[in-house]
C-alpha cells in the first residue's frame, strides 16, 4: 500500500489540458524528486496533491485520505501531508514561534506550552531555535525558508511537498536549506519534491520523475536517468541544465 | 424682541454637537459591525452570499445617503411603522457606512498576498480560521488609515440627518438662525464645530498612514 496513491490524474485550465493522466505512487520514506521544463505541469502537481488545485478526472489519495472539495475532506488531507513553498509564505505579523505554533493550536487544538515545546523542537531540528521571538522579516531567506520547514514539520505530517524551495534563494542560501532536507530525507520522511537542483536530486533522492507536456515520460532511480536517459526530451532536458 | 449673545448661540450648538457626536460614534460602532458581516458574505465560498452583498454595496454606495433617509423616515410610515428621527437617522446612516467599511476592507483583505492564503491552507486552517488568524490581522493594519479617513465622511454625512428633522449640529444651526436672524455667524460657528470635529480624524489619518508605510512588518 503505497503512502502517496495517484491516480490516472487530468487536470485542465479551460482547453489547456496541463496534468494529462499522472499516475504515480510514492512509498512512506521513499524522497522522490518532480523535474522538467517549465510550464511541464509538475508544480501544478504537486499543488493538486494537497488540494490547492481542483482535479478533473482521476483520483489522489496521501495514507488513506482521499482529495475531495469539502473543507473538511481537504482538511483531513491536509494534515497528511504538509507543503513548502517557492516564496516562503511565512505570517509576517506573528514571530517565528508563533508561525510554527499558531496551527497545531488551533487546528489540532494543542495547547499553548505543548505547542511551544513542539515549536522549539523543530525549530532547533532547522538550526534556528535562537530565532523563536524574531520577527520573520528580520530574517534571510534561507533561514526562512527553514521556518517553513519547522511550520510544516511542526503539524506532524506523513510526507512533505515541496515546490521549487530553494528558486528564490541566493545561491549561497540554497545549501542551508537543502542540509535540512537532506536531514529530513534520512531521518525517513516521505518527500515530494519539485526541483531544479539536478545535483540535490542525484544524491538524496530514491526516485526521480521527469515530467513533459503534463505526462510522466520518464520515471527511475536517478543514476539511471540521469547516464542513462531514454528519451530524447530528457536527454535534451538533462544536457541543458549541465 | 430677545436678543441673544453669542455664548447662547456657541452654548445650544454644543448642546446639539453632543447629538451629532453621538450618532457619528453609533454609527461608526454599529456600520462597522454590519460592514463586517457585508465583508464575510462578499468573501463567502457560496454565491448568492456574494452576489447579495454585491448587490447591497452597490445599491447603498449607487443612491444618495438623502433618498436612503427618506426611504426609511417615510418609506417606513407609509406601512403604519412610525420611526423616530433619530432612529432612522441611526438606520440609515449605520446601512449606508457599512456598505462603505465593506468595500474598503475587502480591498484590504484583497492586498494580502496569495500565498498568505494558500500556506494557511496547507496547514489545514478552515476558512474562519484563516481569517480570524491570518488574514484580517494583517488587513487591520492597512486598513486603519482608510477606516479612520472615512470617519470623517460619516461626521459630515450626519448633517444630512437635518432634514428629518434630527435637531443635531446643522439641524439646531438652522432653528437658531430662525430666532436669530444671524445666519453668518450661526452657521460659521457650526462650520467651526465640523472642523474641530472632522480636522484631528483627518490628522490622525495622515499620522497613522505615515507610520504604518514607515514601519512596514508588511
């Protein structure tokens, strides 16, 4: 029983079909890296898969919870799986502590110290656990980006997806938060992840996906696709961003 | 023939004033509830809650705050309901400001970026819940000056009221011009009261955009 179920998924906007039948299953602790061109359909995905994006056809499903429209078949969802995202999208007006607390209060009604405990925890796990009364805009991106990680850890989620986490970064940040992920992706977490770090995907992940024009058009371990690509899409793909 | 001193005329505008400040402080209080309520149905998930306080933001902002009055002062009568001046001063004025407060704070809850909305989402807020925790905090901020700017507009809407006969500022500038016969001066004192009111609102806007574009935790 895979962790992640997806299923003969089509998504369109209007008459541009950009999901055009994804079908891919992900085992709990599997770490599984998404790449392709632009435009290629794998954020939208990745989006689809905790129901920011509505599905056409097919069907998702993350360790039993199945994706519907009601807040509170999404809800359930969403408390599988948690998401980072390209911009951070950290609260601005709460403090770094609040932005990790503030879900596992109220959603999951925690109370205040269990949830402080839970915060500095994972915010230590990131490397930033001296950062808990800063406020998020006096921090770098990377070590924003961490406390998203610590946010999305801190709700306790099966697996993690993460869209392009490191693509607004300046490059001498990107390490940081990819130390993280690479913590995480031994520590056992199942992992999604949409990424332009070819290098990243070769070393950590179990699994890469190569997406084109809204299809799965290469799928294995990543020596294999990355020496020894089969399609000329991804030949052309990996020979440009080399 | 009495004659009056300006002390009698400055003493019965304050006594008036207390009225006109009175029902702007009402219907700042009472708009801003309604329009709070207008803001949640215009962001609704459901449509004809949408299309409702669509249709209610256009209707009160598309008519004149006067035809409004009227309506209520003897659109009401006609059906046997006999309304006070001051309460329909209240109704109307408070139905009118909440259309305004809805559409200024939707155009604020609208400034807070997507992603505000979307990583709340991913981490299984309700709907309510991001609201109430992430998205009207930060729209609060931005939305203080506006909110304050148009205090000022519901002080001078007031003056309206007069003509239903609510004997606020303007209403009681008129009943001493009567016994006065000094229209100038009554009415000049009366325009002195306005600005004594509206002038440090106006102020405290300015002073409260400042401050929040200086200090921008966003």
């Amino acid at each position: 029983m895979p962790l992640i179920a997806i299923e003969d998924v089509k998504k369109s906007y209007g008459d541009n079909e950009v999901l055009k039948g994804i079908r891919l299953s992900v085992d709990a602790g599997e770490v599984i890296a998404i790449i392709g061109k632009s435009g290629s359909g794998k954020s939208t995905l990745l989006r689809c898969i905790n129901g920011l994006e509505t599905i056409n056809e097919g069907s998702i499903s993350v360790a039993g919870a199945y994706l519907g429209t009601s807040e509170l078949e999404l809800k359930t969802l969403r408390l599988k799986v948690g998401m980072i995202f390209q911009q951070f999208n950290l609260f601005p007006h709460l403090s770094v502590g609040r932005n990790v607390m503030i879900s596992p209060m109220i959603v999951k009604g925690v109370s205040e110290e269990e949830a402080r405990a839970l915060a500095k925890k994972n915010l230590e796990r990131v490397g930033l656990a001296e950062k808990f009364d800063s406020f998020p805009d006096q921090l770098s991106g990377g070590q924003q980006q961490r406390v998203a990680i610590a946010r999305a850890l801190s709700m306790q989620p099966q697996a993690l997806l993460c869209d392009e986490i490191t693509s607004a970064l300046d490059p001498e940040l990107v390490n940081e938060v990819l130390a993280v992920v690479r913590s995480l992706a031994e520590d056992g977490m199942t992992l999604l992840m949409v990424t332009h770090e070819m290098r990243f995907a070769r070393e950590v992940c179990d699994r890469v996906v190569f997406m084109h024009q809204g299809k799965v058009h290469e799928i294995g371990p990543p020596e294999e696709l990355f020496t020894h690509p089969k399609t000329p899409e991804l030949q052309q793909f990996i020979g440009m961003t080399h | 023939m009495i004659s009056f001193s300006l002390w009698d005329i400055v003493r019965n505008l304050l006594l008036a004033g207390r009225w006109t400040v009175l029902l702007s402080l009402s219907t700042f209080v009472l708009g801003g509830v309604v329009g709070m309520l207008i803001l949640f149905a215009r962001m609704s998930k459901r449509n004809f809650m949408r299309q409702g306080a669509k249709l209610y933001i256009e209707v009160f902002q598309g008519t004149p705050l006067l035809m409004q009055l009227f309506l209520i002062f003897f659109g009401l009568a006609l059906f046997g309901l006999e309304v006070p001046a001051w309460l329909a001063a209240a109704i109307a004025l408070t139905l009118w400001s909440a259309s305004f407060l809805a559409e200024i704070w939707r155009g604020c809850v609208d400034a807070i970026p997507r992603g505000q909305w979307e990583a709340s989402s991913v981490l299984a807020m309700g709907h309510f819940q991001q609201m109430r925790h992430i998205i009207l905090p930060q729209a609060l901020r931005i939305a203080i000056p506006p909110t304050v700017g148009f205090g000022v507009q519901v002080i001078k809407g007031t003056a309206v009221t007069s003509i239903i006969g609510f004997v606020e500022l303007s209403k009681a500038g008129t009943v001493i011009t009567n016994a006065t016969f000094m229209p100038f001066t009554v009415f000049a004192i009366v325009g002195l009261f306005y600005f004594a009111l509206c002038w440090p609102l106006s102020k405290y806007s300015q002073f409260l955009e400042r401050k929040f574009n200086a200090a921008h935790r966003h």
